[in-house]
C-alpha cells in the first residue's frame, strides 16, 4: 500500500491520505465513488467521496474529509445519512467521514514517519529492538531508546516499525520526538513486565 501515489485537492485531505495508508487497508482510492443521491425533496444530487478503501477484512468504507466546522453544521451527516440509506449506490458497505481531529498535524507526521520505516525496514535492526522493548519495564522517554548508540538512525527506523506494529506508542497522543513519553504496549513485551 505504501506506492500508491495520492493526489489531494486539500491538505487535510493529503494528511489522511497519509494515515490512512497506515491503517489495515488493503485498497484505497482517492475521489472515488461519485454516487447519486436523493434528498428529502426529492431532488437527485451527486457526490463524490474522497476516499474509499477497503479493510483487510474485505469491508468497504467511502470516506469524506472535511473541516470540523462542515461537519458541525450536521449538513454533512445528513447528507452522509441519507446517501448510506439509498445503498451508496452499491460501491460500498459504509460511509464515514474524517476531520482534522483525526487527520492532525501530529499523526499525519507520525504516519510519514512510520511509511520511511516502512521502506527503510531493516529485520536485524527491528528484532534487537524489539529485544529492548522486551526489557522495558514502564514507561520511557522515545529518545532514551537510542542512547548510546554510535548511529541512532538505525535504532530509530527500527523503533518506528515497531510503533508500526503496535509495540511501542506514546502515553498521549502527540507527535513523536525524542522526548515523547512511550509506553511498550504489545502483548508479547507486557507479558514479561
């Protein structure tokens, strides 16, 4: 999923192309379906989706991003609603909409970063990181994982495919910088906390 090129009409449009591609999806398409709907008057109108993906388990979702403000106005939702009761015209199972709550400047940056990892992913690296994580016992700041370390880039790619994977996230949801308060979270390394 990680080539597929996005080109967006809005930047919190490119920011959840971003996250998206970071989620458990296995198809996703931009500006696609445009669907025919009726409004309560009867009127036939048409929209386009600005996103539709569809999940690993085999699930279809066609997804609107919009500022917080369109969707307050609840014009939006109705407008979702009613095009979900006609069958979104049979391009999906569900509809949903995204807002720049979940498409913040933070996760989209934290989602570029783990899409680098992604591509950089080095296994000798990962696994004695995820070796680490086993030994950590609470929680620790991200950029302590590196220290003393010759080159800390390694370490540090090798720490984003973790958080890629659910090992490693920040106790508050926040961009991840060095000095982010990180909790080891994945089952296998709790177990032998």
């Amino acid at each position: 999923m990680n080539d597929t090129i996005i080109l967006m009409e809005s930047a919190l449009e490119l920011k959840a192309g971003r996250i998206l591609k970071t989620m458990e999806i296995v198809e996703l398409r931009e500006q696609w379906p445009k669907v025919e709907y009726v409004d309560q008057y009867g009127e036939i109108h048409h929209s386009t989706f600005d996103f539709w993906i569809r999940k690993r388990s085999g699930r279809t979702v066609a997804i609107a991003v919009k500022p917080l403000e369109k969707v307050a106005s609840k014009a939006l939702i109705d407008r979702l609603m009613l095009i979900k009761d006609q069958g979104i015209g049979g391009y999906a199972d569900d509809v949903s909409f995204i807002t720049e709550y979940f498409a913040s400047e933070y996760a989209a940056a934290n989602a570029e970063n783990i899409l680098f990892a992604r591509r950089a992913r080095n296994e000798d690296d990962v696994r004695e990181a995820r070796e680490l994580l086993l030994d950590i016992h609470g929680r620790i700041r991200f950029g302590e994982l590196m220290k003393g370390l010759e080159i800390q880039a390694y370490r540090r790619n090798a720490l984003w495919c973790l958080i890629d994977e659910g090992w490693l996230r920040p106790v508050t949801p926040s961009l991840i910088e060095d000095y982010t308060l990180m909790e080891v979270t994945h089952p296998d390394a709790r177990s032998t906390s």
